[in-house]
C-alpha cells in the first residue's frame, strides 16, 4: 500500500517544477562560495576544507531548511487546498502511509540536493584549481547533512499538516535555523532538529569532528523523526479535516 | 482608500502579523545576543554596532518576510478564486496597488519596531556612543525602502503564479544572493536588488588585516545607488503592476 500511496505522491508532483528549488540553490552558494574563496585564498589556507565551509556555512543555517519548509509546504498544499482532504481522509489508506509517502517523497530531494551539492563542491575545487585529492570525508559530511536535512523534513511536515498556510511554516524554518546558531554556540545542536544538517554536514569545521559524538546525532535525529511521525499521525487519526 | 481598507478587512483574521513578530522577535534576540557582553569600545560605538549588525540580518530576514506577507495577501485569492468577482468591482491595477500598500504598511510597522528597540537597546545597555537621531531615521528609511522595494516583486510573483512555491523560490534565493554578495566588490553589490541594505547601509566596517582589529565608522549617504533602486523600484512595481493587468484569469 505504501508504494502506491508512493506513486501517488510522485503523480502529483509530475508536472510540477518544485525540483527547480533544490538545484538552483545549491548553485549560488557554489558560485558566489568559489568567487569570495579565491578572493580571499590568502586567508583561507586550508584548501578543499575552507572552500567547503564557504559552500555550505549559510546554506546549512538558514536557506536549505527553508527551502525544505518551502517543498513540505507544497506536498500539503495540494491536500490543503480544493476539498482534498475529504476525498484523502475517505481512501483505504492509513494516516502512517499518507505521512511516510510524504516523507519519502521531501528525503528524495534531499538526498540529490546532497548529491549534488557534492557534484558542485568538487567541480568547484577542480576550477579553482586545488591541489590535493578530494577530502575522504565528503561522503560521510552529505550523508550525514542527508540525515539532517530528512529531520528537517519530518518536522515541516507535521508543522504544514497542522498549519493550512502556505508562509507560515516557512517562517518558522527560518526562525528555527537562526535560532539553530545560538543552539550551536551553546554546545546543544543535537539537540535541537534545525543543527542537525549544519553539525552533520560540518559546516564551520569540516576539519575536525562533529561538534557532538554520531550517537548523539543518531539518536537526535531518530528522536525527531518519530515525535514528528507520531504528532502527524495523532493529528491525522483524531483532529476532523478543515477544507477550504 | 477603500481598496485599501478592504485588504485589511479580508486579512482581519489571518494573523500576518504573528510570523512576522515571531521573525521579529528572532531578529531581536540575536540582537540581544550579539550585544550580552559589550566593552568600553564596543559601547562607544554601540549604535553603530547595532545598525551594522541589523543590517546584515535584515539582508538574511527581511526578503523572507516581505515574502510571507506578499504570499499570504495575495494567496487569499488564489485559493478563494476571487479574481473574477473582484475585477467586476475594481480594476486590477488597483487591487495591485491597494494590495501593495497594505502589506507596505506592515513593513514601514517591522520597521518602526526594528528602531524602537535598538534605542531601548542603547538606553538598557548603556552605550556611550552620543545619540544619532540623523542615522537612525536614516537606517529606518532605507530598511523599508529597500523591503517594500523586495516586496513589489514578491506581490507580482505572489499574484502571477498561484503556486506560492515560485515566489518563495525567489525570496530565498534572492535572501542568499544578498548576504553573499555583502562579501563581495560594491559594483557586484550593487547588481542584485537583495543586497541592497548593504549597499545602502550607514556604517562600515573598517578592518586591518595587520592588527586584526574591525573598527566601524559613520559613511555618508550613496545617492548613486539610492537612485538606482528607486529606478528599479519603478522599473518592478509597473513592470509586475502590468503583468498583473493583462493577466488572463
């Protein structure tokens, strides 16, 4: 059942440009990250490191779980808007698949923005003209940033399932990765669901270790992922549909 | 008039102005954080302080909420199909301008508040620095300015695309272009509408790389781009204002 809600999903989404998003932004970061990189390449010396952190600093913080808010928003908008919720509330389809189905769909975005994020930063280096090999971390750093960027997705989507609007829940993306900063100075990131993309993808010290052990990661974002699963599927099974 | 007050009136219940508190009230603990521990240098120059460091979240935030405010005005009507029924009342240029002011009253509000608290910031925190009335109201005009200026392009979008994902798009991508291009030449600066607070903004931020010392100081006013923006200002407002108009809907 869970693979035709699935395909459900991907029919709605077929005609859509929303994968639009996701390869645009990456690219900005890539081309205006080099360009400042190579202006200041006096000093930032730590080659493919430096210029990773330049790629990634801003995007981690504040415009990808927007941009992931953005997505969420829309795979609720087409319940939300035209009666929807009526005909999908009556389907013999249970309320973990409609929220997985959704999930599913948002991680597979974000699994190749990651992708390509990579594809970028590597291009990048190769142009700017790095020497040394590719850093051996970059898989772990976008597979790690993969798994943020999912619990991201878990939370918007719960947060678009209760909020009808639109904005609103891209506001609270945005907030959230602000207010990520302060949870980072304060040694809380893992802690908090809006870090875990920016701590997994090493963001500002792609040198060293995560700033929290992979326990602690993993069990913060597996801790997010199933509160987010249960409040949707709670508010699914017990709050009556609003249409409009 | 009443185009205006009839935007308000659709809008009376949809409380626009809690995200954008929550969004200001972000802005503002940032503020609160970045000035917790200030020493005798940074309080001689704290309002300087302030309105750099304002500034810069501005080019991170503020896209976002002329973004979520143009969106949430306009996709009232997407979603109520009321385009027809209020053409048949009202021209559609007006209903794009009446919509516009409406949600440039909100920003002139953000902006109002934005001021208000960095002098009750200045007072709480006891900076030294004397009082600068001309910069403040300065930094409270090009703020609005340079938003209501983001916000005629997110209302076109808002309006032209019933898919509110194209305009967000935009704002975010615009949001990212301007707070990278505040790392950027001035002549690049001055290429993308996003970084203009920024580009218009009353302080610099002098640093020597021998020293590693960042001193701020106050610049005079860049007509040049100020001008600019008012060209393209002018050039977007009509340019969406006549999108809108031939719009088939």
């Amino acid at each position: 059942m869970l693979w035709n809600v699935i395909r459900g999903e991907q029919m709605k989404l077929r005609r859509s440009p929303v994968w639009l998003a996701f390869f645009i932004l990456p690219v900005l970061p890539a081309f205006m990250g080099t360009f400042n990189y190579l202006q200041n390449i006096e000093i930032l010396k730590e080659g493919w490191y430096s210029l990773w952190t330049q790629h990634t600093l801003f995007t981690c913080y504040f415009f990808l779980p927007a941009t992931i808010a953005v997505y969420c928003s829309y795979l609720f908008r087409l319940e939300h808007t035209n009666h929807n919720w009526n005909c999908v509330m009556t389907l013999p389809v249970s309320a973990l698949h409609i929220y997985l189905a959704k999930l599913i769909m948002a991680s597979a975005m974000v699994v190749m923005t990651q992708l390509w994020v990579g594809v970028l930063f590597i291009l990048s280096g190769k142009m700017s003209g790095l020497s040394g090999p590719v850093p051996p971390e970059l898989t772990e750093w976008l597979v790690y940033g993969a798994i943020g960027g999912i619990v991201i997705c878990g939370i918007q989507l719960s947060i678009s399932l209760i909020i009808r609007s639109f904005a609103v829940p891209v506001g609270i993306a945005m907030a959230g990765g602000i207010l990520g900063i302060g949870a980072l100075s304060k040694g809380v990131g893992a802690f908090y669901p809006y870090t875990l993309l920016s701590l997994g993808m090493r963001a500002n010290s792609p040198g060293g270790s995560m700033a929290c052990s992979q326990v602690q990661f993993m069990a913060g974002s597996l801790f997010y992922l199933i509160i987010s699963a249960v409040i949707a599927i709670l508010w699914l099974s017990n709050t009556d549909v609003t249409t409009e | 008039m009443k185009g205006i007050l009839l935007e308000f009136y659709k809008i009376r219940r949809r409380k626009i102005w809690v995200i954008i508190l929550v969004l200001l009230g972000v802005q503002c603990l940032w503020g609160l954080w970045a000035f917790r521990d200030m020493n005798e240098k940074k309080l001689s120059q704290g309002y300087m302080q302030c309105l750099y460091h304002f500034t810069v979240l501005n080019t991170i935030m503020m896209p976002m909420v002329a973004a979520i405010t143009a969106s949430k005005i306009c996709d009232l009507e997407h979603k109520g199909q009321t385009f027809k029924l209020l053409m048949t009342v009202m021209p559609a240029g007006k209903l794009f301008d009446a919509k516009f002011i409406c949600a440039s009253m909100y920003m002139v509000a953000v902006g109002a508040a934005q001021m208000i608290f960095i002098i009750v910031l200045g007072k709480a925190a006891g900076f030294t620095e004397p009082f600068p009335p001309g910069y403040l109201f300065y930094y409270f005009v090009i703020t609005i300015f340079v938003t209501v200026v983001i916000l005629s392009i997110q209302q076109a979008f808002s309006l032209l695309f019933s898919n509110q994902m194209v305009s967000f798009v935009i704002g975010i991508t615009g949001s990212f272009a301007g707070l990278f291009s505040l790392f950027l030449p001035r002549n690049i600066q001055r290429g993308i509408l996003w970084s203009y607070y920024g580009v218009l903004m009353p302080v610099r931020m002098n640093w020597d790389s021998q020293t590693r010392i960042a001193d701020l100081q106050y610049i005079p006013v860049d007509w040049s781009s100020f001008w600019l923006l008012t060209g393209l200002f002018a050039v977007i407002y009509f340019t969406g204002r006549r999108c809108f108009i031939r719009k088939e809907r």
